[in-house]
C-alpha cells in the first residue's frame, strides 16, 4: 500500500467517526441538514465526470457520491433522480448519507421542522462542474489517484460527449462551468477544441479553470486560456523544494513562468481576460513571512491578477499554524471563503 493509499483508508476512517459526532451533535439540537449543491444553491460541486458519471461532490474518490450517469440521463433527470432524491430524504431526517458530507462546504444545518422544505423543494444548479480528463501529471500528496481512477470507466471525455455536455448546459440555462475537478485539465490534447466547442455554444458561460500550470508552455494550450474567463495556477510555494514537498512531479519554475508568459500574452493583446490567480495552499513549510512576501512580489512581476492563500486541511502535519496564530497574516490582503486573497490588479 502506498503512502496515498493510506491517507485515503486513515481519512475515511476519521470521517466514520466524524459522521456519528455529527449526527450526534444534530440530533441532541433538534436539527436536520440540508445540501447547497443538491438544492441547486450552489454553483459548485455537482460534477460531470470524466466517464459521464455525476458526483454530488468535488471529492468522490470512490464514488459513494454518484448520483446519476449522463450517459443514459439528462441533467434533469439525475437532479431529481432516485438517488439525489433519497440523499435529500437522509438530511432531511438529521443522517450524513455519504462521508464526504462530514467535511463539506455544502452541509448546512437547519431545524428539523423546516427541513422537509429542502428534501422536496430543489432547482437546478446555476454552476456545475465539468472533469475532461481524470488523469494528472502530478502525484500530490493527498490525491488518492489510484482510488479514482479505479472507478473511472474512461479516463477522459470524448468531443462528441463535449458537445453532448454543452446543449445540455446551453438548455439548462446554466451560467458557471468550472472546467476541472480531480484531473489536470490542459493534460487533454483536445483542450482547445473542448473549451471552443463549449463557448460557441454557450458564449455568456463564465468558464473557469484550475491547473497546475506545467503544460501551458505553447501557442495552443495559451489559445485555450484565451476562452476562459478565469484561470487558477495551483503552485505551492516560491522554489521546487517547497513545491514538490507536496505537488509531488511538480516545477516552480515551469508553472511559475508559464503563468508569467500567459500573462504577458493575454497583455500584448490587450484582452481582460483570462483573469490570471496564483493560488498558494499554505502548509507549514512554506507559511515563513520571508516566503509569502517573496510570493506577492513574484506575482507582481508576473502580472497576475491575483494571488490568493488558501490554510490546508490535509496533510493534518501540514497545516499552517502560522496562518491562524500569526497576526502577520491578518496584515496581507483580505479575508474571504478561500483565507487570505491580494489583489493586484491597478
């Protein structure tokens, strides 16, 4: 067994006990959940994945999340479907009905008397999510690559399900579309294509990408950023060792200088978009004051848009205590959902 394979078995073992504490603690209030994403609140979550499957949830390793497949349903028709019907009856009546609703951003909870309210009461999501591709470059420490992927039925969509995917966005009226989940997007050769197919048709869709950044080194994949409207480098420190101390396989230097590139080619065209964030998960090796002032200075040179820190949950050794305890971060940007953000735009 290796090393992620573990965390993944020791993560669901803690979240076994977390779902009873949980439901515990609901029960000793007189209170009852309530799902954001399954109520059509949210404009994250419900994912489309890369074999057609719908995940209820960002993080469906082993895919207790699914709640209908594309492939033989509409969007429709998986929303109000079976399954996400009798995951809406379970919180309704105070029970976790997966253990990924333990450490979800989506539960919420609510008196039992208005409960039944959101079990029978749902619309679509106005965003969703869309995986091309399930396969990734990087080997990070907490992705529990080989779990998903055993689950998978294909590994990446084809164009034809693409262009399936985007009349059914375009029918659905749906106005968001994060363009990634538990893969690296642009690892798709027919990323330009994807992104094209989905603008053409849906050209008011706010698409937004999150990548690693170490395959946006040429004309094509930059012409595919030039589709989005938002684009997020995930790059976890300011030098290779704090980088590959948890994006194991990645490169500062690469992903850091092909966000820099980007930037200077959306510029030269004098385009708004894409809006370019450097997104920095704070762990408590790369959480130093020195460091985070060097990332903010490296991504004014860079001239992104944005750089935002975002306090790790998981590895438990990893997370930040500076960030909760240092009154340092307190004075960098401002606090939103993601922890601290600056930006840098003029």
């Amino acid at each position: 067994m290796n090393v992620n394979s573990f965390n993944f078995l020791f993560v669901s073992y803690i979240k076994r006990i977390l779902r009873k504490l949980i439901e515990f603690k609901a029960s000793l209030s007189s209170k009852s959940f309530y799902c954001k994403a399954l109520s059509g609140m949210s404009t994250y979550n419900i994912c489309i994945n890369s074999d057609l499957t719908v995940s209820c949830n960002c993080r469906d390793y082993d895919g207790t999340g699914h709640i209908g497949d594309f492939s033989s349903q509409s969007f429709s028709d998986i929303f109000s479907g079976i399954i996400a019907k009798e995951f809406r009856k379970k919180l309704a009546y105070g029970r976790l009905p997966i253990l990924t609703c333990t450490t979800c951003s989506e539960l919420h909870l609510i008196d039992k008397n208005n409960a039944q309210h959101f079990e029978q009461h749902y619309t679509l999501p106005e965003g969703i999510m869309l995986e091309n591709t399930v396969c990734c470059n990087l080997n990070c420490t907490e992705c529990a690559r080989k779990e998903v992927t055993s689950i998978r039925k294909k590994k990446s969509l084809t164009l034809e399900e693409i262009k399936k995917i985007s009349m059914e966005i375009k029918s659905c009226n749906i106005k968001s579309l994060c363009f990634f989940n538990l893969g690296e997007p642009f690892l798709s050769p027919n990323i330009y294509d994807e992104l094209k197919i989905l603008r053409d048709d849906n050209p008011d869709l706010t698409i937004i990408v999150s990548t690693n950044g170490t395959l946006l080194d040429n004309d094509k994949t930059r012409g595919a950023a030039l589709m989005l409207d938002t684009i997020i480098f995930s790059i976890d420190g300011i030098s290779n060792k704090t980088v590959q101390k948890y994006q194991k396989g990645g490169s500062f230097e690469k992903s850091y200088n092909n966000m820099k590139v980007l930037a200077d080619y959306r510029n030269s065209r004098k385009l708004d978009k894409p809006l370019i964030e450097w997104k920095y998960v704070l762990f408590n090796w790369n959480d130093e004051k020195k460091m985070i002032l060097e990332a903010i200075k490296l991504a004014r040179q860079a001239k992104v848009d944005i750089i935002s820190f975002w306090p790790t949950r998981t590895p438990i050794y990893g997370i930040s205590w500076r960030y909760y305890f240092s009154s340092f971060f307190k004075t960098i940007g401002y606090k939103n959902w993601k922890g601290r953000e600056v930006n840098l735009r003029g």
